[in-house]
C-alpha cells in the first residue's frame, strides 16, 4: 500500500523478493560466522540494531525505488539469519520442543497483535488519514528492531555451537544435517514446504492490495485477527501435538491454507467480508500448523551438532527458495492481470485467488500420499531431545 502511494505499484513483489533473497545467503552466513565465532545473543542483537537503522534510513528513498529496494534487501540481509539464531536459542535451552516451544513463540504472535492495532488504531488517530500509506510503519519497524537487538544481549548466554569445527560449504548450506536427517518422510517434508511457500508469497505480497480493493477498512487492525487466531492455536499445539502427531498437523496447515484462498476467491466477486475475515482468522492453523510445526519436527530430528544447521536449512527452503519463487511467480501473475491498470477488479481478484488455492490443495495431496512420521517423531521424546 505504502509503495503503490509513492509511484511504486508495478514494483510490489520486489520486497517480497529481497526477502527470500537474503533468506537464502542467512545459512552462508550462519554457517560462516554466527555458529562459529559469536555468541548467538550478541549476534541477533547486533543484526536487530543494524535492521532497525537501515529500515528508519528507507523511507528518505521513496523517490529513489531501486536504493529504497536495496534499502530493503540489506534490512532483509540483517533480518532472515535472526530466524534460525532465534529458534536455536530458544531450543537449546529447552527441554520439550512440543510442550515449551509454542509458549514462547506465542509472545512473537502477540507482537503482531500489538504493531497492527498500533499501526491501525494509535497511528491512524496521531497522524490522521490512513498511516499504511505513510512511512510510519516502516519507523515503527525500526524503532521496534532497535530496541529488539537492545534485549538481545540480555538473553541466556548461547556459545557458538560449531566453535573449533572446521568450515565447509557442505556444513554452511546444511548439507552435512541433511546427511544426518535425510530419509524419505524428511525430503517429503522438504519438498512439500518449497511448493507450499510458493503461493504463500501471494498471500503475503497482495492481501493488503485486495482488503484495500474489497473496501475495508483500518487494514493492519483487520489483519491482527489473523495473529489472535495464531496466538489461541498456538496455546493449543502441545495438546494437539500429543493427540495428532506431526502428519496430521501439517496436513491441517496445508488445508488451512488452501481454504484460505479459496474463502478469498469465493469473496472477492461481492466483497463478502465474513469470507474475507475467516480467510484471514484461518492464519492460527495456517501458520501455527505447517511453520512451527515444522521448525519443531526437524529439530527433533536434529542432534545439538546439527541443529542451527538443520534450522537455516529450512529457512533457505522455505524463507527463500519457495518465496523468491512464489514471489516471482505472484508478481508476474498480478501485472498480467493489471495490464496497465492501477488496481485489479474484485472479479479479476476471484480468478488471481483461484491459482493459489489449486497449487496448495495439491501439494496437500502429494504429502498426504508420500509422507510417513515415524511413530517416535510423532509422540514422546527424539534421541534429540534425551541427549539434552
């Protein structure tokens, strides 16, 4: 919204690139640096404090895209490798991925709560008119990471975990994890969350776009139904995990998501806003389901050797390979329907939503046929864990 108000609206999908981008050089230099030489503390809050600089310098260089998208690509390049650092962290200090990890993640959720009704109901009050079509998000943002990578150096001490090992690419792109990881339910895994992420990026590019075109208002509030919903289902993971196991919770994220576009598609023709709203409620499952779920299924598998490798191997699959994919893909697909328009109609919204919703039901069926939890990744303790 904030890009399409400042001339940049054929250039939306590139945030949404830098992204993946920089999800894919994290591993590199997590392998290179932060698993090496630095304590995992002091290296997200040295990245947080950078982030937070570079995001408040941005909106100087709306009338400059190419330096605004660099702009974001380097605070995208401080931000990506702070997913794996921040998982890390927090599972080697744990004893039970299943039952701890959601009660922790849970605050990050509620953080989104918290920016989006500050975003949509404080700034909108200050600063008048709509702010997602100001800058004061992306100051927000900064302001947010500076004091973010400030509390970082108060987190529990975490010793780089490949101190004195020597470097390779094979251990920096996470291959050696994958040789430790690798069998078949593994790369099931694998391959069904690359192809997942490739329409998720529809979803994260263009769902601002299409609740402006459906007329709705105070966006960024609206959106934190989504976190509410994230924040109830995450509360509810260590039962579910216990009662369902790994399989059936992914394959419920990946229904969510697909349900989630099509209520999209289904409610773009009329505007229908209860469609609209379930879509975006659906993000508890959708995001809960597949992406923690899936962060505590591969560190399960994953010896403390491994275990930062194994977790910015997932990001490079998902974060980056999948998203710079999808994000390609996405942005291709909505200029094709824009065809030199300034916005999409509600009926050409229908038809965008119908292509993502189709690819995600089919790779629900591709891993619901092919993938196979052993029953010790599913319930009780991993040697992973016991080694603790």
């Amino acid at each position: 919204v904030y890009m399409t108000n400042h001339g940049m609206g054929t250039l939306t999908h590139w945030p949404y690139t830098v992204n993946p981008v920089a999800a894919i050089v994290a591993p590199f230099f997590l392998g290179l640096v932060a698993d090496r030489y630095f304590a995992t503390e002091k290296v997200l809050g040295i990245l947080h404090l950078l982030g937070g600089v570079i995001m408040c310098a941005a909106p100087r260089f709306t009338a400059e895209p190419t330096t605004f998208i660099l702009l974001l690509l380097l605070y995208n390049l401080c931000y990506m490798p702070t997913l794996g650092l921040a998982n890390s962290l927090a599972f080697h200090h744990i004893q039970s991925q299943e039952q701890q990890f959601p009660f922790i993640r849970v605050f990050g959720t509620i953080g989104w709560i918290v920016a989006g009704l500050f975003i949509s109901l404080f700034l909108g009050k200050v600063v008048g008119g709509v702010p997602e079509q100001t800058a004061w998000p992306l100051y927000t943002a900064g302001t947010a990471s500076v004091l973010l990578g400030l509390f970082c150096f108060t987190l529990p001490h975490t010793p780089p975990p490949g101190r004195g090992q020597p470097v390779s690419l094979r251990s920096i792109a996470g291959l050696d994890a994958l040789k430790q990881l690798g069998d078949r339910p593994f790369y099931v895994f694998i391959i069904a969350s690359l192809l997942l992420c490739i329409p998720l990026a529809a979803y994260y590019n263009f769902t601002q776009l299409f609740l402006g075109a459906a007329a709705v208002k105070k966006i960024a509030a609206t959106q934190t139904v989504g976190q509410i919903s994230e924040t109830f289902f995450m509360l509810l993971m260590p039962m579910l995990f216990l009662r369902l196991g790994v399989k059936k919770m992914l394959m419920m994220g990946m229904a969510a998501w697909t349900l989630r576009y099509a209520l999209f598609a289904l409610s773009a023709p009329d505007a229908v806003f209860w469609m609209i709203l379930l879509g975006i409620a659906l993000h508890g499952p959708c995001y809960d389901f597949f992406f923690v779920t899936g962060q505590i299924y591969v560190d399960k598998k994953s010896t403390p050797a491994v275990r930062g490798q194994a977790q910015g191997f997932l990001v490079l699959v998902t974060y980056g390979v999948g998203m710079l994919i999808g994000a390609q893909i996405a942005g291709n697909v909505y200029d094709r329907f824009l065809a030199g328009a300034t916005a999409l109609t509600l009926p050409q919204w229908r038809s965008f939503w119908i292509l993502p919703a189709v690819f995600a039901a089919a790779v629900l069926v591709f891993f619901a046929a092919l993938f196979k939890a052993p029953a010790r990744e599913t319930t009780g303790q991993t040697p992973a864990t016991a080694g603790r």
